[in-house]
C-alpha cells in the first residue's frame, strides 16, 4: 500500500512551485486557479515573495495547499495515486482533495479563512512555537505540566516523532518550557517563526468561529482512507472527516500515531507530496523498513514517477 502525505506549515519557501509550473501544464493550471479563486496574485507570492508576506499565515496556508494539489495532479497524470492519505495540521486540507472529500476551491476557500482566522486571534493572544529536540513525548509532557503558570498556558501542539515534539503556548510560558526542557536532557529546543500558538487552547476562539465556516462547507464522503490528526483514525465518512476537523485547530497532531495507524493498515511505501522534505526526514524515525520519497521538487519528482509508475 501507498500513503500519500501532506506537509503543512514551515515548508513554505521563495520560489515554491515555480519550477513545477515551468516543467509541467497541469501545475500551471492549477496554480491559475488558485489566482482565480482567491483573487490575488498568489502565485507572485509563491514565486517572488517578499518572504515576509508569503510567511502570513493567511497566505502561507493556500501557498502550501496549492504547491501540494499541483505536484498531486502531476502524479495523478502520471497514474500514481493513494491507498490512504493523511496531513500534517494544514497538510490534512490537501489531503482531503487527494481523498476526494473536499474539491480544491472549497479547500482553497476553507484554508484561507482559516489563516485569516488564526491571525486574527494571533493578534489578540499573543502565542508562539518551539520544538524541542531530544525527549520523548512522556518527559515533555512532564516538562510543559512544571512550566504552567497561572493565566499562562503551554501544551504538546505536535507529536511529530521521536525525539522532536513541538510546544505551544503564551510566549513566557513556552520559553520557561525550554529552560526546564533543558534540565531534563533536551539537547535543544528551536523558536518557531510563528507568531500564533497553534494546538493550543490559544485557539479556542479561532476553533469554534472556523467549525462554523467549517459547517457551510461542502464534504463529501472520502474515495479512500484519510487518517485525522487529532486521534490518528482512518475515516471515509463525511461526517466524521468534518468533526475531526473542527477539532484540529486547538488539538494536538498526533502525526506519529497517524504514521503507525497507516503501517497498520499495510502501508510500506510513504510519498511526501509538496515543499521541502520534513515529513519524509521524520519518517526513519518512526519507522525503519518503510520506504520513504518526497517530491519536493521537480528532480526528486521525476526520481519518484520513474520508481514508482
């Protein structure tokens, strides 16, 4: 069997997607649509930045989602598709157009609102990120219990493998995190450039204004398995897919459950579909044996067309 995975904020770059849509119509065509739908030049955004304007996270979230559909619909031109498909937080909305659940304007339309939505609550609850290095989620979970402090929150926002869980949290609580994180044995801890506190209760707010946007949306049931971040369960039922959904904004990924629950279903062979690798370096990891590609850009795409069709 054959995961295709979805790679979510922090993989954008300057330049994404610029030599997919030279090389390849069917990304050019999508990428326009995008433009279209959105009614901004996203695309000079993707190509030409300035990087801090591709970095807002309401232009960040439709950059990534596009990047991922095209570099989908080239695979898919080559007759090369999923068995099961799962997202990293904003990955899973390109993951729900490789499911068939969502079409890609109604995803465009969900992920842009929802940046707009977490940059608005940004605004108003300052929060940040960071990832710590060298600790198992069970010590880091000890560690963000010792560093609460009263009107201050700090929780595991990402499990992403072992060894590398991410925090989130009020910015003098996640700093007490990593100082204690230190303590315990953690060879680092890295800031996220973010200036929202994602997977946290930080965005409650975002969460419930978002399930509502969410509930006008038009999602049908999957044509295959998507695997959900919040409990790392494979659904095809619309309704079930919405639910999990609604939930993510101030959940924890559980990105390493979800890897083991697609091993479990018979997946050997995982596909990284989009910018950067970061998914695809994780993925030894977690599990050794499972055979790993990315398609983060147009050589390593070739490399994986020619290996796999």
């Amino acid at each position: 069997m054959i995961a295709f995975i979805f790679p979510g904020q922090g993989s954008q770059h300057v330049g994404m997607g610029a030599e997919l849509v030279a090389h390849y119509p069917v990304a050019a065509q999508t990428v326009g649509q995008a433009d279209e739908v959105l009614g901004f030049a996203l695309s000079r955004l993707m190509f030409e930045g300035p990087a801090e304007e591709l970095t807002a996270t309401e232009v960040t979230q439709p950059a990534l989602l596009t990047h991922s559909v095209a570099t989908l619909r080239v695979l898919q031109e080559h007759g090369l598709g999923p068995d099961v498909v799962a997202g990293h937080s904003l990955g899973e909305y390109s993951a729900l157009v490789a499911c068939g659940a969502v079409d890609f304007e109604t995803a465009l339309r969900l992920v842009r609102r929802r940046g707009e939505l977490m940059a608005e609550d940004g605004r108003r609850a300052e929060g940040t990120m960071a990832a710590i290095i060298g600790l198992e989620a069970g010590q880091v979970n000890v560690v963000v219990a010792e560093a609460v402090r009263e009107e201050e929150v700090v929780v595991v926002a990402n499990y992403n493998c072992p060894g590398q869980v991410v925090i989130a949290g009020t910015t003098s609580g996640v700093k007490r995190a990593c100082e204690l994180a230190k303590e315990a044995g953690a060879r680092g801890s890295i800031p996220l450039q973010v200036s929202v506190a994602s997977h946290s209760p930080l965005m409650a707010s975002t969460a419930q204004r978002f399930g509502e946007y969410l509930a006008q949306a038009r999602i049908t049931d999957a044509e295959i398995p998507l695997v959900s971040n919040v409990d790392a369960v494979a659904r095809t039922d619309a309704q079930g897919i919405a639910a999990a959904l609604a939930q993510q904004i101030d959940h924890s990924v559980l990105w390493e459950k979800s890897v083991r629950t697609m091993m479990a279903m018979g997946v050997e062979r995982f596909l990284e579909v989009g910018a950067k690798q970061i998914l695809t370096k994780m993925m030894p990891r977690i599990a050794r044996g499972v055979t790993a590609l990315a398609t983060s850009d147009v050589s390593s795409l070739q490399a994986t067309i020619a290996t796999w069709s």
